[in-house]
C-alpha cells in the first residue's frame, strides 16, 4: 500500500495527546508512550502546552538545532505576513533611506 503525501502529513499531527498530570504520576507510561509514538502532546485542561519528543546523547544537539531552525522559520513567516500589510516603498523612499544612512 502506497502513503500520499496527504496521508503522511495527517499520520504525523496525529499525536498521541498526555495530560500533564501523568508526567509526575505515571512517568513510566510516559517514556513508555514516547517510545512507541515518536512524540506527544502535553495538555492542561485539555488544551496544548507543550511537545515531549525523544532524543538521545547522539542526536541531542541535532535536535536542539531543529527546534530552533523551526522557531526561526516561523518567526520569518510572521514578519513577512507582518511586512504585506504594510504600504509599499516607492524607489524614492528607498534611495532616500539609503542616502541618510549614508551620510550617519
């Protein structure tokens, strides 16, 4: 059976989803469920909070990267959503910015 990329992208965001009580409580099922999903949703009264994913002294720092490499991302994405909003800059303004920071 062939997965489309479709099926894929739905198989990944649906995670396994842990209140956050049983991180104290049942910490074994905990590592138990992280073993065998490859990441889960922590909640708080039923809403998100937070994403528990695996790594290991191998792929720490890797994973380190990513996480960042991913909130980078996402922070570019709104400033350019941001920027659309905005008026255009005509060729003057730009050559007019670029004279006064020229001239310090």
């Amino acid at each position: 059976m062939k997965i489309d990329a479709q099926q894929k992208s739905n198989r990944m965001l649906c995670m396994k989803m842990l209140p956050s009580r049983q991180l104290a409580a049942a910490p074994g099922r905990v590592w138990k469920s992280l073993a065998e999903e490859g990441a889960v949703v922590v909640t708080k009264d039923g809403k998100p909070r937070g994403i528990l994913t695996p790594t290991s002294d191998r792929t720490l720092l890797e994973d380190l990267q990513d996480l960042v490499f991913s909130r980078a991302r996402r922070a570019v994405s709104a400033l350019r959503v941001g920027a659309m909003r905005l008026p255009p800059v005509t060729d003057r303004e730009v050559e007019q910015e670029i004279a006064a920071v020229r001239r310090g």
